[in-house]
C-alpha cells in the first residue's frame, strides 16, 4: 500500500473550503465558489492557492500599476503559500512549512493537516485555532487534478 506521502504527490484541485465551528456550524470563508490549487512535488515542496472567482482586474493591467484600493481588494480573495513539507505516517498529517505567503503572519509557522483519501479526493483538516472570534477548524477537499 502506497504511503500518505506518495498518495500527495502531484496536483490537486480544490472542492469546497470550509471552516468548521465549535457549535458544528459551517462557514465559507471565500464563498461556496472558491477555486484553487495545492501541489506536491516528489522534491519535497507543496503551494497551496485559493481565490475567490470574478475578482477585479487592475485597471493599469498590472500590479504595479495597481491602485491602494486594487491590491487590497485583490489580496483579499486571495490566499496562498508555499514551502517545504513532511508527513507524519503516524498521525496521517502533512506538515507545510511556511515559506514564502501572501499573509505575513504565516511565513516561518508550520501548519498541520490531518489527512483523509478518499477516492480521488483528499481532505486536508487543520487543528482548531482562533478565527473570527471563536474556535474553528479549517476543512479543504480537494480533487486529485488531471487529464
């Protein structure tokens, strides 16, 4: 049987993201619409990246051309990192080790994901932490990306 690691590598794409309340209640942070990417390369690097769709172009065409107002908008439905990562078999986790992100907070944390396959879907679920407020656990299903 394959292990956690090997059944990572490649191309994902994303399903749904959730976050998941103490209560049981379920919120979509970037809406039910959300898309994105998350890789894993046999190098040992992963990049996750998750938008919200129809987000404004910049009105210059490029970002350094791009208005306060634009860059703010535009990094508001937008979240990605990447960096190394590792696997704990044991505890069916993958470790991303932040290296470069879009939320500086992020860059130097590692961030822990339970991992679940199941079938061509893989859900990442991370440790309850502070969001919003309360007490939530992020849930990302992604779908194995292909031809």
């Amino acid at each position: 049987m394959a292990t956690i690691r090997e059944r990572l590598i490649g191309s994902w794409r994303l399903i749904s993201y959730e976050i998941e309340a103490a209560d049981g209640s379920v919120s979509h942070p970037m809406g039910r619409e959300a898309t994105g990417m998350i890789m894993y390369a046999p190098d040992g690097y992963m990049s996750a990246n998750v938008m919200i769709p129809g987000r404004p172009a910049f009105s210059g065409g490029v970002a350094s051309s791009a208005t306060p107002e634009e860059l703010a908008a535009a990094a508001a439905g937008y979240f990605g990192y990447a960096g190394r990562f590792d696997v704990d078999e044991a505890a069916s986790s993958v470790l991303h080790y932040i290296e470069v992100a879009l939320a500086p907070n992020l860059l130097g944390t590692v961030q822990r994901r339970h991992v679940l396959f199941e079938g061509n879907r893989l859900r990442l679920r991370g440790d309850a932490a502070p969001a919003g407020g309360r007490i939530a656990v992020p849930i990302i299903t992604w779908e194995r990306a292909g031809r």
